[in-house]
C-alpha cells in the first residue's frame, strides 16, 4: 500500500463518517420538534436500504473505511425513519 493509499483511506474515514451526519441531524430534528412532518420516509427509506446495501459490500470486501461510515449511517438512517414514523 502507498503513502498516498493509506493518507486517502484516512480521509475516507473522516468523509465517510462525516457524511453519515446528515441522517443523525435530521433525526435530532425530528426528536426535538417532535414532528416529522415535512420529511420524507420514502426518501429516507431509500437512504436506508442504500447504507445497508453498502455496508454489505464493505462486510464482503473486508472494507474497513466502508464498514465503519455505512454503520454509522445505518445507525443514523434507522433514527431518522424511527423518528419519522413515531412523528410523521
């Protein structure tokens, strides 16, 4: 592995993990407002099963920067479709 690889697969970390906040920001949205009532659980739902299916992958290619950002967006999807069921 390069210097340049393993610099960039650091920055995936961040990236991935960093990109995985849009879903827990907007189930904080939800829990605090309690309301849902301008979000999407379809769009949500799609975001869902697209992190899961990701995560997948990255379990099948042993993918360490793929695991940790997707499990991190599954978690932060799955509270944001709770939420949005619980308030919708």
């Amino acid at each position: 592995m390069t210097k340049i690889f393993r610099l960039f697969e650091k920055y995936m970390y961040v990236v991935g993990s960093a990109s995985s906040l849009v879903f827990f920001l907007q189930a904080y949205k939800i829990f605090i407002d309690k309301s849902a009532i301008d979000v999407s659980l379809a769009a949500f739902l799609v975001g869902l099963i697209s992190v899961i299916s990701w995560l997948i992958y990255g379990i099948m290619l042993k993918n360490k920067v793929l695991i940790v950002a997707n499990t991190l967006a599954v978690v932060g999807a799955s509270c944001a479709v709770i939420g949005i069921v619980m308030y919708g």
